[in-house]
C-alpha cells in the first residue's frame, strides 16, 4: 500500500509539472511558462503561456533572499537579470499579502524557479555535453547506424550501471560480435556512432523523490526516478531512437536484463 501511494506521488510530480497552467503540488503552487519580464527593482516576474495563442499569464514576487545551487554545491544570490525574457521557467509560490499604499493587497510570492531550457530534452542534452540550442528528434522509428564495430559512447551517471554495460559489452562480442557486429566503447561524442545515457530524475520532475519497494529478502529499499536514452547525433541533431523512465536503487542495478534485451533487439534489427 505505502508503495503504491508513494508510485502515486511521484507520478502526480512528473505529470502535473508539466502544464502550464496553474497546478498544486507539495512543493506549493506551480506555474510554468515564458519569461515576460523581470524586474530588477521589484523582483516582479512576469510569465505568458508557452503557447502564444492562449492569453493566460501569472505575476509574482521573488523572495529577496532566494539563491540557487551550483553544481559544485555551492550556493548563491540569484541575479534578477539571470531570469532573460524569453526563457521557459516553472515557478513555485504562496500567496501572501503586502503593504501597499496603506491598503493590504494579494501578491504571489516566488520561493523556486527551475529553468526549465526549450523542451523536454535540457537534461539529455546536458548528459551528452552539447549545446542547450541542439536540436532533438524524438523516436520516429530509426535503426542504428550500420557501423562494424559500432563505437558506442556512454554517458552513465551511475558508477555501478555504467561498468554493468562495460561488462555486457564485452559479453557482447564474445557471445553476437561474429554473427552480427562488435561493439567498440569510444570516450568521445565526437568518435561515436550512438550514445548510451542514463541519469537521475527526468526534465518534468518537481523533486527527485523515492519510491519504497519491496526485496527479495524481505527488506524494503528506496528506487528513485532515472531517465535512459539510446541516441545517435547526425549533424547538429540528436535522434532519439529508444528511450525509458524506470526507478532504481542508487547502489544496485536496476534489473539490467531487461535493457540489455532492447539493446540488442536494437542491435539485431540493424541488420534486417
């Protein structure tokens, strides 16, 4: 039952997030859209609906002592002239009132904002290094390219799952490499034919929380949310040709049999 409740709330997390009306969740209300304004005097900021054609829109307050997280973990002040016209962003706010011209107003006020890039694929594009602007076709029923050996790179941000691939690749080639082709792993984008990708969480997620499932010892432990990708990049674009959200363990490996089959069901339908 708890499993179930907790599966629920991070589904509720993904699926919610992603509209850009006005939602609820327990991180506070939500709003995503377009950067309009921000002032640097007030901290208002102003947001449109990502569609042009819907009028909805949404004002808000920055909270004076707001600061992001570096990637070093670090933390600091967030700049209003950070948050550009333009840019899609989902804010979190509260309503509170405020002081002005003697008479107590409604305002909303900002306590999150994630930038959230152009599309779906920010963090993917961030996995595989390229810039934010690259574009990303999503699966239209592409094979891999027939290279022999296919030079896969991998950008795997979990230590035990990406040596699992290392490992599978070499059983690979040992078990398939004759019949249907090897596999060469490459450290460069640049020097590769696909690129295998996998990292926590997903670009809609409000928060990366767990899931508690059960083991076959009987103890319970905490899966969390993670994104893996199978893509190529011809030119400047990156094609999605297989992609999957699954939660797993941070110190296990989450079931690989079941990727390692759609891998080389991949791998084997490049030959027909």
């Amino acid at each position: 039952m708890k499993r179930t409740l907790l599966l629920s709330l991070v589904l509720f997390l993904a699926t919610t997030a992603a509209y850009p009306q006005k939602v609820t969740t327990i991180l506070g209300d939500a709003w995503v859209g377009i950067v309009v304004t921000a002032d640097e005097t007030t901290r208002e900021i102003k947001l449109r609906h990502p569609d042009p054609l819907k009028k909805d829109t949404f004002s808000g307050f920055l909270q004076d002592d707001y600061k992001v997280r570096l990637k070093d973990g670090s933390w600091r002040f967030l700049q209003m002239s950070e948050i550009e016209p333009g840019a899609r962003i989902r804010v979190f706010y509260k309503s509170k009132t405020r002081d002005a011209g003697g008479q107590k107003v409604k305002v909303f006020s900002i306590h999150r904002v994630d930038f959230l890039g152009i599309d779906k694929y920010d963090m993917l594009r961030e996995a595989l290094n390229v810039p934010p602007s690259t574009p990303v076709a999503a699966n239209d029923g592409s094979k891999l390219p027939p290279a022999n050996p296919l030079r896969l790179f991998l950008s795997i941000q979990q230590p035990n799952l990406k040596q699992h691939f290392i490992e599978w690749v070499a059983d690979w080639n040992n078990r398939e490499g004759t019949k249907h082709r090897r596999i060469e792993i490459v450290t460069e984008l640049s020097n590769s034919d696909a690129s295998l990708v996998s990292f926590w969480g997903r670009d809609d997620l409000v928060a990366l929380f767990p899931i508690l499932a059960g083991t076959g010892s009987g103890e319970v432990e905490e899966n969390y949310p993670a994104s893996i990708y199978l893509v190529t990049k011809e030119s400047d674009t990156v094609k999605v040709l297989w992609e999957k959200f699954i939660f797993m363990p941070r110190e296990e490996l989450p079931a690989p049999a079941r990727l390692d089959k759609e891998i080389e069901k991949m791998l084997k339908a490049a030959k027909k």
